[in-house]
C-alpha cells in the first residue's frame, strides 16, 4: 500500500510502458491524479505492440514471460484477466559451428557437441549449485560472469558457449559483464528441476500485451488520469512551493527520436505535484531545466552518466513459411551478423495469425554502430547471408514483409561494481522520482521487474505527496 494522504495531487508520469502505467495505476487507487505522457503513438514503452495488418498484433521486441514472474501475474489478476497469460512449452536451440543445437533440456545440455563433455557436466552442476545454495547475489557482485565461468565450467564452456552469448549481448565489455547480472539469469528466470527440468514452459498473454496496456490505461482514466499518446514531455521545470511544470511536446514528436530538446512544445505548461519519469537517464537529464539540474546535483547525474547502454536493433520479418523448428536460437558464431533468432510462429501457433509466419532478427550494438544507421532493406542486405547459414534453404523470396525497430537505451551494461552505481529513485529533489531500467537488479529488464518497478517508484512518489 502506498499510504493515506495522497488524495488530490497531482502527478506527472512520463512514460507510458510497464513501469509508468503500473505507478499511475497504483497512484490512482489512492486518489492520486495522474497524467501519462508518451512520445510513442502507443502504449506498452518497449512492449508495445504493431499492427501486422488485419488487426492482429505483435510486440515490436520479442516478450514472454517466465514461471517467476510473480508481479505481473498478480497485476492480470487484480485488473480481472485471471486467464489473460497462456503457459507453453517453449523450444531453444544454440547455433553454432554451423548447425543448431536444440537446447531445452538437461539431456540437451548433455549432448551439447561444441563444449567438451567435462564442460558440459560442469556446468549442469555449477547451475545446480548455483540454484539451491545460493539464494543471494552478493558473493558474485565483485567478480566477472568470465571469472566464475573459467573456474566452474572451464575454457571449453566460455569460448563454446557464454563468451559468444556476452559478446553477442554486450559486445567488447562481454569479459567486464558482472557476475552478478549471469547470476540472476541462472537463478531467477528458470528452474532446472521440478517441472521445468524436462522442458522450459514460458508464458504469453492472449492476443498480446496490448489488453494489459488497455486495461492500466483505463483504470488510471476511471480515477480521473489521462493517458496521453503522441504526447512527450518536453520540459520539467521546478516551481514556487516545491511543485513542477511540465511543458508537453507536439505531436509527431517521436520521429525527431528519443531527444526531448529536440522536440517542438505543444501546448500549455501543466503545474504537478510531482513528477515521476520513467526514461532512460540521458532523456531524463535532458527534460530538466538548469533549476531542476543544480536541485538534483552533479553528484547524481553523474551516476546517471557513468551507466552505459547498448542499443536494441530488431527486425521483424513476416515469411511465407517456418524458418526453423525452434522458438529461440541463440547465435553463438560470431561471423553471423545478429545475436538471436525469434521465431513468434513457434510459440503462439501461426493460426493465431492468420497462417502467417513472423521471425524476429535481434541484435544489440553499442551507441554509434554503423547497423543502427541502415534502413530494412539495407538492415536485411546484411542479414541475409547469415539467414541462409543457419537455414541453407532461405531465400530472399521467402520475405513477405519487414519491419525495424530501434531502442537507443535497451540494455544497460551491468558491469563488476554496477550496484554502487544504480541511481536511488529519489533524485535529490523532493516530488522528483526517476525509475528505468537501470534500477531492475540483479534482475534482467523486463516486463515483470518493470511492474515491480512501477510498484516501487509510486510508493517513493506516495510518501512525497502524503507529507505536502
């Protein structure tokens, strides 16, 4: 519970994903009046969906949920969609060495050709280890995930296995990566025995993420907040009293990219209690005026600078067949050109599409890479040789139709040392609560952690307006 005496404030949240949906949802249970302001022309921040055509839709990043996922499992219950998640059985591979190796299971583990069979059998039992002896992250937070995978698993493990996937993820910080971040990963998203020791069943919601985003969205309207899309913040500026304006930017705003200083105002000025962001920390810093940059301090935006972010680049291919047999491949060859392949037709049957057959090429680079300036067509030019190395049969002609999606802070690099840089939610300046994705630890970002997020910042922003 957020606590009594919030009532009748006035709250601005930028950012209409999980996280700021979720914390105006929960501020409006205690009569909190909220304002989500959204530069996408629609909801869900990086869950959100994209019309396919004829109405059905898919997440523009690939999601599913994990049988931990706890928060986000108690949010469809509590907005009445008890049923809203479907659990299936999913099915992985790991290409490399020029083939896929189906990965789902133990046995498959077993089978793993390109590490050593020692290798294999050690890491079955580092992960074990890891599950049912160590329930806390701390005595990995100062080593590296390459340190702890040499000692336990051995060379053939990193150079086989985790060294690809880091390198695919985090690019060359791949062997600063933090042990703490491959912890979470081991422990946290999915259990090697029990159920899920013959297979990894992972959840999806009927008809997409897009009913949860509609239903938060029409509880925080029911509580007299508005749900603003195509609508960024521009400015937050401080007031007399301790209150803020926030000056909205104009619609269209999103093709200018993620920069609000790039963006033209687009009305009044509206004054808040208090005002929540739930933007990366480049984009937050660039919404405060020199008033709200000296209140917050150099010390905290410099925190805010010393994270660094890797880009998401994924493009989503409509193909008039199955690509593979399997729902994720991770890539693990590093002449191939993307990190992962993710094929949404061998989760979520193609008749749910109308037969159609949707793959996701994923891919993270660092700021700057010369991958995030192409178009689709150029994006797919490069592509399209390691397409057809995993699948020899592919051609072009296999193509329907393509889309490309680009988030510029998608994951931020947990390196050793990470918790000492997280910022607090509290900026410094009171009302003033920032929560990202920066903030979701050890954990992995993700839709579940940003419900919990989203819980966490409206408790911070609660507490702010019982004491005015």
């Amino acid at each position: 519970m957020i606590g009594a005496g919030v009532a009748g404030g006035r709250v601005a949240v930028v950012g209409a994903g999980v996280a700021g949906l979720t914390a105006a949802y929960e501020l409006g249970k205690v009569g909190a009046r909220c304002d989500v302001y959204e530069r996408w022309p629609g909801l869900g921040g990086q869950a959100a969906t994209f019309d396919v055509g004829g109405g059905r839709l898919l997440e523009r990043y690939y999601h599913h949920l994990f049988t931990s996922d706890l928060h986000i499992a108690g949010l469809y219950r509590e907005l009445g969609m008890p049923d809203g998640i479907e659990w299936r059985t999913s099915s992985v591979a790991f290409f490399a060495g020029g083939a896929s190796h189906p990965f789902s299971t133990p046995l498959d583990l077993l089978r793993f050709s390109p590490m050593t069979p020692l290798s294999r059998v050690r890491l079955g039992v580092a992960v074990l280890n890891l599950q049912y002896r160590h329930p806390d992250v701390s005595p990995f937070e100062g080593i590296t995930a390459k340190e702890w995978i040499l000692r336990s698993v051995g060379r053939s493990g990193w150079e086989a296995m985790w060294g690809p996937l880091l390198r695919g993820k985090f690019g060359d910080r791949a062997e600063d990566i933090s042990m703490a971040w491959l912890w979470s990963k081991l422990t946290l998203r999915r259990q090697v025995r029990g159920q899920e020791a013959r297979g990894e069943v992972l959840g999806y919601p009927r008809g997409s993420f897009e009913p949860l985003f509609r239903a938060l969205a029409g509880a925080i309207e029911e509580r007299e907040g508005r749900v603003l899309i195509d609508r960024p913040a521009a400015r937050i500026a401080g007031t007399a009293g301790g209150r803020f304006e926030l000056t909205p930017g104009a619609a269209g705003s999103f093709r200018r990219g993620h920069d609000p200083q790039r963006f033209e105002p687009g009305g009044e000025p509206q004054r808040y209690d208090a005002v929540l962001a739930t933007v990366p920390n480049d984009v937050f810093e660039a919404l405060l005026d020199p008033g709200l940059v000296e209140g917050v301090g150099e010390a905290y935006l410099e925190g805010l600078r010393s994270i660094e972010y890797h880009a998401a680049l994924c493009l989503v291919l409509e193909l008039d067949r199955q690509f593979s047999p399997y729902y994720w491949t991770n890539v693990g060859d590093r002449e191939l050109p993307f990190v992962g392949l993710v094929e949404q037709t061998n989760f979520v049957e193609p008749e749910r599409y109308g037969g159609r057959h949707f793959l996701y090429v994923a891919n993270y680079t660092a700021q700057g890479d010369p991958l995030l300036a192409l178009s689709p067509d150029e994006l797919l030019d490069r592509y399209e040789a390691g397409l057809a190395k995993v699948n020899r049969a592919f051609s072009r002609d296999w193509v329907r139709q393509r889309w490309l999606f680009l988030e510029p802070s998608a994951q931020p690099i947990v390196t050793v040392g990470y918790e000492r840089r997280i910022p607090p939610l509290e900026t410094g300046v009171p009302g003033l609560v920032l929560a990202n994705t920066t903030q979701v630890y050890p954990e992995d970002r993700g839709t579940n952690y940003a419900v919990r997020l989203g819980q966490e910042a409206a408790r911070a922003v609660g507490a702010r307006l019982a004491v005015r």
